[in-house]
C-alpha cells in the first residue's frame, strides 16, 4: 500500500509552523484563547461554546488555562493537547 493520492511518500518538505506572537510578544488577531474569549462575552459559558462549536464543560474545563499550555483557539477552531497513550 503505498501514500495517499497526491501525497508523494517521500517527501522531505518541513512544515511552517504560524509564528503565535508578534514583535512585541502580543497575540495576533486570529489566534487567541478561552480565557479571552470569556472575558469577550462576559463570562458566558454558552456563547463562547456556540462560537468554537464545542459543549460548555469543554469551555468550561479550559478556563483557567490562561496561558494556552492546554489549548488555543485559531481563526475560531479550537485545538486542545493530546493526551498520550499509556
């Protein structure tokens, strides 16, 4: 079995990972977090998790991640850790 159609299955290319700050160290426009969000909507559990398409308890687990070690939300999708396998 070989690699996907239109995925050669050597290739070497690198992938470009988005740079999350800008000169000053702020976050840019499209990549922001939970706590900010929350902080957006006046604490609203229900329309942060309307607007990332997710259950409250996730909105509502990921709130005090203030620091984006467990999640951050991109251009309003929401992308968490994975949790390895033991």
């Amino acid at each position: 079995m070989g690699a996907p159609r239109g995925i050669e299955a050597n290739n070497t290319s690198r992938v470009r990972v988005p740079r999350i700050t800008d000169e000053a160290g702020r976050m840019s426009e499209n990549i922001t977090s939970i706590p900010k969000m929350l902080n957006q909507n006046k604490h609203n559990y229900s329309e942060v998790a309307r607007q990332l398409n997710v259950h409250r308890y996730t909105v509502r687990r990921l709130e005090d991640d203030k620091d984006c070690h467990h999640h951050i939300v991109v251009a309003g999708r929401l992308m968490t850790e994975t949790r390895a396998a033991k």
